[in-house]
C-alpha cells in the first residue's frame, strides 16, 4: 500500500504546482495585514499608511519569490523536477527538421 503524503508533502507539492498562485496570495495576505496594522497607527497620514503597506507587501513578495526560487532549486537537484522542465526536456530532445525552401 502506498503512505497516504504527508501535510507538508502536500503542501510543497501544491507551491511547487501552483508557484504564482502561492505568490500572489502570500502578497494578498501581506498587504491585507500590513494595511489592517497601519490602519491602527493613529498619529500617521493616510498615505504614509498605504506606502508603508505597499513597502511590506513587496518585501514579502520579494521572499516568496526567493522561496519559490529555492523550491525549484531543490526539485531539479533532487531530480523529481516539475511539469515545466519535464515539458523542456521532451521538447529539447524532439528531433528538428529544417525547413525546405
């Protein structure tokens, strides 16, 4: 019988599957929050608050994507690749014909 994956297991297989989805919700969440965080601040302008968010979101976006960059790393030297570099190679290794004139 085959082990049922674990939750972590899972959940990297999805990030993996799912890279920008992953990304773009992890950039949803973060602005979200930083905007709820500012928002309590008192004694700052509303503009400062929504550049403050936007400086946090793009500092979180900026660590998923070095994240999700170490996560390809990791899949291609373990060798368990993804669907895109499965897709490359079949198509690196298709015989090409030149045209005819």
């Amino acid at each position: 019988m085959a082990e049922k994956p674990t939750t972590m297991e899972s959940m990297r297989k999805w990030i993996v599957e799912h890279k920008l989805r992953a990304v773009g919700c992890l950039w949803l969440t973060g602005i979200g929050s930083s905007i709820a965080y500012n928002w309590s601040q008192p004694n700052m302008k509303p503009s400062v608050k929504i550049i403050h968010a936007r400086l946090h979101a793009q500092a979180l976006t900026l660590a998923a994507l070095a994240g999700a960059a170490l996560v390809e790393y990791y899949d291609n030297s373990t060798g368990s690749g993804t669907k895109v570099n499965q897709y490359a190679k079949q198509f690196l290794t298709m015989d090409t014909h030149p045209q005819k004139d």
